[in-house]
C-alpha cells in the first residue's frame, strides 16, 4: 500500500511540474514603466530664409505666362511711350519719300481684326466670341487678363512670284494718341505663297491710347514697298 502512495505521488509530480511551466510561459509580459517627466525642449535651429518674403516682381511688362501661348505670335506694342516722342520718331517717317514699286504678283486678300476688350467682348457672335476665349485661354489672374486686353490684327498675304525676304510693316493710329503713328515691323525670310503676318496692340499701350482707328499695312522688299493695303480713313 505505501508503495502504491509513492507510485501515484511520482506520477503526479511531473504534472504538476509541466502545469506550472506552461504557465509560466503564457504570462504576460511585465507593464513597462511609464515616465514621470519628459525631456527638456530644444530649440529648432534658427532659419533666416524659412519664411522669406516673396521677392517682388520686376516691373518691365509681361511674363510668358501673362501674354499666354497665343501672343507668342504676335508681334505686340504693349508699353507706354513719350507721345512728344513718338511724334518725332514714328511720324518723321511720313514725311519722307519711300520707294513704291507695287508688284501685281504680291497681294493682301484678308485683314482680320478682332479687339479684346473685357467679359463682353463679341457677346452678339459666336466666332467672336470664340477667338476672344482663344486669346485669353490660360489667364486666371487679373493681371493676367488685363495683359491680354488690346486690338489684334491678323494679316493674310501672298507671294506669287519667286521666294524671296520681305519686311511686314503695319502702321497705325490709336483712339487717344490723335495723330501720332506707331510702327511695328516683322522680319519675313524666304516668302512663298500665302503667308500671314500678326500684330497687336496690348496691355499698356491699349490701356492708355485705346484701340486702333486707322492703319495701313505695306510689304516691303529691301527699302521698296511691293504690296500694301489701309483702312478707309487712313
């Protein structure tokens, strides 16, 4: 009988001894100590630039990104001169003499003009009114739009005889410059065909002198004129 005791105590021991290993694995881990205090501050390091103020934009005209991909064509009068000036510059030119050897084989079809002037412009027609939209596409700003406000011009011509350079000129007359004229001229390398030439008068320039009243329009080879055409009251 003391023999079984032992026997069963024996067997029982191991068990025991399992149970409490097993436990003592599957015990959770010990809760970390959570701190009574943090860590002093530090300072961020000092950064004269970090908040800099924007640089102020230059004022000589326009950007790229004011005129717009469609200006890029243009050939554009878009600042304000000295009238006084202007009267002895651009109208000296009037009084002289220029070579005139108009050439049948040159020719002006078609001079399209279309003004940009604000939310209304071409509001009776809807080509007008796409070739405004055209003009201003990309503006967002106020700035922007107003850079792009002015009178443009679009002349088609053509060449019909052998290829050849010539010069666009495009003179012109403003509602308030009275009788000054103002000139701007496109270089036309190695013409052939039908061509077109582009001008416009924009921001400043039209903000101050309004849009353009009369014109006339001269191909020039060399120092000689070979085509031409003008408004009715030029």
């Amino acid at each position: 009988m003391r023999w079984m005791s032992l026997i069963a105590l024996a067997a029982f021991l191991p068990a025991v001894s399992a149970l409490a290993q097993t436990e003592k694995q599957s015990a959770p881990p010990a809760p970390t100590k959570t701190p009574t205090s943090l860590p002093p501050a530090k300072a961020e390091p000092e950064n004269n630039q970090a908040y800099a103020p924007p640089a102020a934009r230059e004022k000589e005209g326009p950007t790229a990104a004011d005129v717009g991909p469609v200006q890029k064509h243009f050939v554009r009068a878009s600042t304000t001169d000295d009238l006084a000036e202007t009267q002895n510059a651009d109208n000296a030119s009037l009084a002289i003499r220029e070579k005139i050897a108009l050439d049948k084989r040159i020719s002006v079809p078609l001079i399209h003009d279309v003004q940009n002037d604000g939310p209304n412009s071409g509001a009776d027609n809807n080509a007008m009114r796409y070739e405004v939209t055209y003009l201003n596409w990309g503006a967002v700003t106020q700035e922007q739009l107003l850079a792009r406000r002015g009178h443009y011009f679009t002349i088609t011509w053509a060449n019909d005889g052998p290829k050849s350079d010539f010069t666009a000129r495009f003179e012109y007359r403003e509602v308030k410059s009275k009788e000054i004229v103002r000139t701007l001229t496109q270089k036309m390398p190695g013409v052939s065909g039908a061509v077109r030439s582009y001008f416009a008068v924009v921001d400043q320039a039209y903000q101050a002198y309004g849009p353009v009243v009369s014109w006339r329009f001269t191909v020039l080879k060399g120092d000689t004129v070979v085509a031409e055409a003008k408004s009715f009251i030029w």
